[in-house]
C-alpha cells in the first residue's frame, strides 16, 4: 500500500464492534417492565373474555342461573380492565419521572434528531436500509408507534367505562352519559371491538419488530423487557442514531 493510499474511517467499517467496545445499559426501569408486562397480560384477558361477552361460544347444561357462566366472565373482564387502566396510569406517570430512555420526548419526536431520524428508521423496517438506526431506547419510528398506541389505549378505557356505565349504579354510571357522543351504544360497542383487534394487530407487529431488532442489533432488546439491560456499542451512547444522523453534537438521548 503507498503512503497516499486511503483507508475508511473506523466508525463506517462492517465489522461488528469488538467485545470491549460493547457497554451494559440500563435502559427499562422496574417500572417501565411491569407496566409493560400488566398491560401485555391484561389485553390479552380482555381480548379473551370480550370475545366471549360479544360472542357466547361455551355453553353449560342445566339452569343458567346455577352457573353464573356470562356473569364470571363478566367479572374477569371488570376486574382486567382496572389492572388495565392502573399500568397504562403507571407507565404515563413514569413518562415524567423515570430515566431518560422512558421519558415522554422518546414517544413525541419534539426534537430535530429524532424527526430526522423518522424516515430512515421506516426504511430500515421495510429492508431499504441495511444497518439499524442505533438508538438505545425507543428509536423515532417506535417511539412515535406507541404514542398512537396510547391513544388506542385510552379509546378502549374510555369505551369499556361507557359500556360498563350503562348497567352500573355506581360511579362509573357517569361514564354511560357520554355515549350519545359516539353515536350511542352501540357505536361504542363497536368501536371497542375494532380497538380490540387494532390493538391485538399492534402486538404482532410489536413482537415482530422485537425479535428483528434484537437479532439484528444483537443488543439484548427482548431480553431487556425481564432484565432492563441492553449491550450496545459505546458509540451508541456518544451519538444516538449516529448511522445517519450527523455528529454536530444532535445526541437526543
């Protein structure tokens, strides 16, 4: 090789990062994971039970008064719905208390990296970029995906306490006088049955998604949501999104 010869910067190579160039982040807090968890656990009960409230698929013999069978059911799904509500409470509450990778600029992309950072990431999702954005916590792409989450979170709260209002008598009676605003019950109804699939839909993708980012960044991120730990490049945390944002100190993490 002459002395004139040019070699590529160390940071642009295809090698992967040698093993002491890879850092242990705790990017989940306790929180953050049991949020999760409950929520996970407690859309897929919801799902089960609403299905069975909206299509009575098992039957019993005997007297339907001796087997409370819809009414079980019923109480299933009631008591899901408040541990439902009570992590989706926790999880935004900790979006303004918990560590950096949690907060609420990870969901809303307020600042310009990570608007720019929003185009290239969906590229990367669709095969049309080869190398993964590098973000530690919530890439742009994700971060702005849960933000719709949440509202489909709340569009389902907000539905179940109308349907639940209007058989009740205590305070959630007062949810069922909102109603007519949707167009009645039955509109709601089914608006939080299509939610329901909107929401099951998400968490295919969810895993999806997961299980290819972790593969691919080979950064811990489904092991992550039980340990709260990532392993990812030093360089991740000097320039967060660094594989195509510039480095004029655009760090948004």
């Amino acid at each position: 090789m002459t002395s004139g010869a040019l070699t590529a910067p160390a940071h642009i190579t295809d090698a992967p990062p040698a093993p002491s160039d890879i850092v242990r982040v705790y990017v989940w807090e306790a929180p953050v994971r049991i949020a999760h968890w409950l929520i996970a656990v407690s859309i897929v009960v919801l799902s089960a039970t609403g299905f069975y409230i909206g299509y009575p698929l098992i039957t019993v013999s005997g007297r339907a008064g001796e087997h409370f069978m819809m009414w079980w059911v019923k109480v299933i799904h009631g008591y899901t719905a408040y541990v439902f509500i009570s992590a989706v409470l926790m999880r935004l509450i900790w979006m303004f208390t918990g560590n950096r990778y949690s907060h609420w600029d990870k969901f809303v992309p307020v600042h310009k990296a990570r608007r720019r950072g929003l185009v290239p990431t969906l590229k990367f999702y669709l095969f049309a970029m080869r190398k993964p954005p590098g973000f530690v916590g919530h890439n742009p792409l994700a971060g702005l995906t849960y933000t719709l989450v949440f509202c489909l979170y709340f569009l389902s709260i907000l539905t179940g306490l109308m349907l639940r209002g209007a058989s009740s008598t205590s305070w959630v009676h007062w949810f069922a006088g909102w109603a007519p605003m949707l167009g009645g019950l039955q509109t709601v109804r089914w608006l939080h049955h299509v939610n329901m699939w909107l929401l099951l839909g998400f968490a295919v993708h969810h895993v999806y998604s997961s299980v290819l980012m972790s593969t691919v960044e080979a950064n811990a991120t489904v092991e992550s949501i039980f340990s709260g730990y990532k392993f990812v490049p030093r360089e991740d945390l000097e320039y967060s999104g660094y594989r195509f944002i510039n480095r004029r100190g655009q760090v948004d993490e």
